[in-house]
C-alpha cells in the first residue's frame, strides 16, 4: 500500500469509504501484491476526473520502471493511451487494424478507424485544429461480423474490395502495420 501512496490509516477502509483515485490505488496494490512481470490494465482511468487520472499514470509509470513491469494497457482514450505506450495496436471488432510505435502512430495515422479515433481526442490549443473525421453507418455485430474488412461499414474510402477480402497486416516499414486494403 505504500508504493502506491496509500497512508496506514486507510488500510481497514472499506472500498465505498474511498475515492476513485483511492480505489484505483488498493487495485493496483492487490495487483502488485503477487510480484507480477506483465500487469492488464483495463481502462485503469476512464472514471477518473483528469488530475486523478495524471496521478494514476505518473504512478504506473513509476512502478514500471522500478519494478521492471510489463503493462498490456487497454483504453478507448488515445490520449491517456500516448503517454503510457511505447507501442500502440489498435483494434475494431477484435482484429488489429493498425500497430505501430507510439510516436510514429501519432506521426502517421494510416487506417481510417484510427484516423477517427485520433480526431475524437481534444486539442488544448486555442488556435489549433484537427481535421475532422466523422463516421457514419452502424457498428456491425461483433458476433456476426460483415466479410471482409470488418470496418468497411462505417469505412469513407470503401472501394468493392474492402466487402469481399479481409486484409492482412501489412508492414509499412518501421514495425508500423496497418489492415488495409488502400493503405498496403
């Protein structure tokens, strides 16, 4: 509980006596307590109001580095998602559709399901402006998803191809991957 910088006099507390933040600690206390390697973080901040959350991942970070941990960090917030990875796999309907090192998948956004989550992420600049980047059409089943590529759907660039063949990962060089047919 110290590591995670919760004081003694919160040990005996039940969890509805605690805040988020204070919550999200004991959680990664008990996650800590079997001395792991590899940790699955699931959406570890997506309650929490943004300076918990800054806290959160400051204290993750630390941990990963003096317990030379392994983090699978899972989250819709490309946001939070950038200043914890080294390296980003982003998914639609279970598959990969685009993996690449952090900072190249921000530099070069090649599929179009991350071009839009990229464009869902707010800038904190006045004078700046991202693109826009607007899906439209319906989400598919995941249990029944359409062929081909599973995002085509919803897909702006769409060509024939796209609802017949599901792509393969291609390397776009730099371990940069992308699923797509038009990008390949």
């Amino acid at each position: 509980m110290e590591k995670v910088g919760l004081s003694p006099r919160l040990y005996y507390k039940y969890p509805h006596e605690l805040d988020g933040g204070r919550r999200q600690r004991v959680g990664i206390a008990r996650a800590l307590s079997l001395s792991p390697r590899f940790i699955v973080c699931d959406e570890p901040v997506s309650a929490l109001d943004v300076s918990i959350q800054a806290q959160i991942l400051n204290l993750l970070q630390e941990l990963q580095k003096t317990m030379k941990l392994t983090y699978l960090f899972v989250s819709h917030d490309l946001s939070v998602v950038k200043h914890i990875s080294d390296r980003i796999a982003v998914m639609y309907l279970g598959k990969i559709v685009e993996s690449a090192p952090a900072a190249e998948l921000f530099r070069e956004t090649l599929h179009p399901y991350s071009k839009a989550l990229l464009a869902a992420v707010p800038i904190p600049k006045l004078n700046r402006k991202r693109e826009k980047f607007i899906l439209s059409g319906s989400v598919p089943s995941p249990i029944n998803p359409p062929s081909g590529c599973r995002f085509h759907t919803r897909c702006p660039w769409k060509t024939d191809i796209c609802t017949q063949a599901e792509p393969r990962l291609y390397d776009r060089g730099g371990e940069h991957l992308v699923a797509c047919h038009l990008v390949k």
